[in-house]
C-alpha cells in the first residue's frame, strides 16, 4: 500500500519500477532477525510472480462486485459505502 498510494509517484510509474519498490520496501520493514526464506530472499521476479498469480485474481474478482454494486446505482450511497458493500460481496 505504501508503494501504491505514494502521493509522489502515484500512477506515473513503470511496473519494473512499481516492483523494484515492492521490494525496497519489503527489505526496509525486515527484522534483524529474519527467517531464511521468508524476507530478504525475496526477489523483483518473486514479487511479480506472486502479484500475477495470487493478487491479480482477487483484484479482478473485486472489480467484478465493483461494477455490480456501480450498476445498481444505489442512492444516497457514497464512494466508500459502495466499497464496502462490494466488499461484502
């Protein structure tokens, strides 16, 4: 979420870039005491592996309640609310 919402870059960054960051990210929030295998060890090619099959499913699936509750056109809903309720889905 960091990596994603950074006001300073938002949207206007490559996916090599997006990744790299994911990365650096992950390697500045390790503990000196860390597990092999389970922070440092992870690698750019990891991260978009992980995103492509794990993340990206449940990201479309999400765009999928998304649209539904959008389609309905619920009144006096706000943006989050029909977030929520996509959620909820």
């Amino acid at each position: 979420m960091t990596v994603a919402k950074d006001p300073s870059i938002g949207v206007n960054q490559t996916a090599p870039e997006f990744y790299s960051r994911i990365v650096e990210e992950i390697y500045a929030l390790t503990p000196e005491t860390y597990q092999p295998g389970a922070w440092k060890d992870r690698h750019c090619k990891t991260v978009v592996n992980y995103l492509r099959d794990s993340i990206k499913a449940k990201c479309s699936k999400f765009n999928g309640y998304q649209l539904r509750v959008e389609g309905t056109q619920p009144s006096g809903c706000n943006e989050e609310q029909q977030v929520n309720m996509a959620y909820a889905l």
